[in-house]
C-alpha cells in the first residue's frame, strides 16, 4: 500500500464504526418514539379481558368493537366534530388577527412596542388554569357557555401571540423596498397586503396555522372548563370513561389513535412549509 493510499485506509476504516453508531442510536430512538404509538394501537384493538389479563406484543383475539363503538355512539364521535369546529375557528381567528398585528410590529416603530411585543408572548407564557375561572365566569353571564366559540376565542389568548411572534419574524425578513414599489404601482394597502405580501410569507402563515392548530386541539383544561354537553372535545370526553365497571381500556385507546390523526394530517400537509420555518430560525 503507497503512502498517499494509507490516510483513506485508515479514515474508511474509522468511518464505518461512526457510521454504524450512529445507525443504532436513529433505531433506538425511532424505537422509543414509536413504541407509545404502536402500544396504543395495539391496545385498541384487544378486548378489555385481554388488556387486563395478558401482556402481549400483538392482540390474541383481534377486534375491532372498540372503532365501531365510537364511530356509532354520538357522545364520542360527537368529541371529535365538537373539537375539529373550536380548533378550526380559533386558527382561523388566531391567524386573521396576527397577520396586521406581526406587520406592525415588523414595518412600524412606535412608542411601546417592543414592551407590547413582551407583553404579548407572556400571555403565552401564563398556565390555561389562571384564566379558567374567568373565561367561566364571563361566558356564562353572557350566555357562550358550552359553546364553540367560547373555547375558539379563550384559546386566542395563547394562540395569537404566539402566531405574532412567528408571523413577525418571517414578515421581518421581506424588504421594505417591496412595500414602497407596489404602493408606487398605485396598489392599494389591502391588494398588496393579500396579492403581494402573503404569498412571500406563505411558509410564516402555514407554520403559525400549525402551531396553533396543535396548541388548540391538545389544550385540555379551558376546553373542559367551558363546555358541557353541546361542545364537549375528545380530549374532555375521555377524561370522563369511568364507569360502575371501571374504565373501557380498549374505547379509551382507539380514540387515543383516532385523536393522533388529525394532527398527523395537519403536519403532513403543512411538513414543508415547517421545514422553511426551522430553516429560518423562527420556529
């Protein structure tokens, strides 16, 4: 072997344990991120006999009573209608109000708008459970309660900062000079704003709308707290299984599968629009 062969010797040969290193540790963390998952649906489709009785990696008795159950019993699939209508309101809502508010924040200089700006994130900051009571209050005496778009609004509190904050960044990164020349084009604020200006922020309004898509569908306390009956969420449903015989592991486990869905969906659609946004360093 030549001198000049020998250095690539040695650097395939120290190149094939990094490689293979770093195959194991993807595994195993593909592994534990996977394995929740596949044990939901594995208990989703065992009776609650076997839940309770075996351990196994795979049902003994396969059955699919547990999907029929919610697909038919209205006070479960009703959970998650009720859901999808709030959390499609309030990212429509959230998105709508943050577009003018981050191109402000972006394009304008005025006194207090950076202690604003705070101000907004730590709505985003502060617990669902210091607004329940009164979020209860004011939309009961109001008559909201139980409604859709009580819990769409209350989670407009978190959401649209959040939203701002994303929005802002990427409407920060667009130059000035692409507002001066369309308003010299003679167009007027809105063509331009909704012709011009979104569609190069495209990537920002998909990003925020999956974010506060996500926020919306997994908040738990202020959507059980505002609601009974009518617009009862998934996520408050299944908090509410127990009965004389104790919980229904199987039905609690196939909507926790159907609950997954719609958020695998959302980033799936979306997946491009949050690689920019990672890309750009605002998410």
């Amino acid at each position: 072997m030549t001198d000049a062969a020998a250095p690539k010797a040695r650097a395939a040969g120290l190149s094939l344990p990094r490689v293979q290193s770093s195959t194991v540790v993807m595994v195993l963390y593909l592994v534990f991120l996977m394995l929740p998952i596949y044990w939901l649906v594995n208990m989703s489709l065992k009776t609650n006999d076997e839940i309770l009785s075996t351990f196994s990696l795979w049902p003994q008795d396969l059955t699919f009573a547990n999907y029929a159950t919610i697909v038919t019993d209205s006070s479960w699939y009703m959970g998650y209608v009720n859901s999808i209508i709030y959390v499609t309101l309030n990212t429509l809502i959230s998105v709508a109000v943050a577009l003018p508010a981050a191109y402000a924040f972006s394009r304008y200089q005025f006194l207090g708008d950076k202690h604003l700006f705070f101000w907004l994130l730590t709505n985003r900051m502060a617990p669902p459970a210091v607004f329940a009571l009164p979020f209860f209050q004011l939309y009961s005496s109001v008559g909201l309660f139980d409604t859709h778009i009580a819990v769409a609004l209350a989670h407009t509190l978190f959401n649209v900062p959040l939203a701002v904050w994303i929005l802002e960044g990427f409407m920060r990164g667009v130059p000035k000079e692409i507002d001066e020349t369309a308003y010299i084009d003679g167009y007027s604020f809105g063509r331009f704003f909704v012709r011009i200006f979104m569609p190069l922020i495209a990537s920002g309004i998909g990003v925020a709308a999956f974010f506060c898509f996500m926020f919306s569908w997994v908040e738990l306390l202020l959507s059980r707290t505002l609601t009974s009956v009518e617009a009862k969420p998934i996520a408050a449903t299944m908090t509410r299984t127990v009965s004389a015989s104790g919980l229904d592991w199987g039905v609690l486990a196939a909507a926790g599968v159907l609950t997954i869905l719609p958020g695998a969906l959302v980033i799936y659609f979306v997946r491009n629009y949050i690689a920019k946004g990672f890309a750009l360093g605002r998410v």
